[in-house]
C-alpha cells in the first residue's frame, strides 16, 4: 500500500491505477534513473528556495536596521 500511495503522489498516478500495477513495476519506477534525476532536480530547487530566502531576510534585516536609525 505505501509503494502505491508514494506512486500516486511523485507519479501523478491515480491511486487506483497504482493499486492496479505489480509491486516490482513500482520498484523499478523508484529505482529508475529518471527518478533519481527527478529527486536530485527536486532537492536543489528547494535549496534554490531556501537561498532566495535567507536573502530576503537580509534585505528584511536590513532595512529593519536603517529604519531604527532613522528613528
């Protein structure tokens, strides 16, 4: 049932039809190159993300920090 449910979610797979499918077809999905390559795309975005956030909170701090010495 996990493999099924982990399908459907990174494969956009109704759960039904990944209900449907041979446990060793949903380990070799999982086990594929382009999965791992989807993985590995996946991670560095979020990294992206975390990055374009702690900028932001830079800029946020920074101005937090002008603001104060104006008042």
């Amino acid at each position: 049932m996990s493999m099924a449910v982990s399908l459907s979610l990174y494969s956009h797979t109704s759960l039904r039809d990944a209900m449907d499918l041979q446990p060793s077809v949903v380990k070799c999905f999982f086990d594929s190159k382009p999965f791992d390559e989807w993985k590995k795309g996946k991670s560095n975005e979020i990294k992206t993300q975390g990055e374009i956030i702690n900028r932001l909170n830079s800029v946020i701090s920074a101005i937090g920090a002008i603001a104060r010495k104006r008042i």
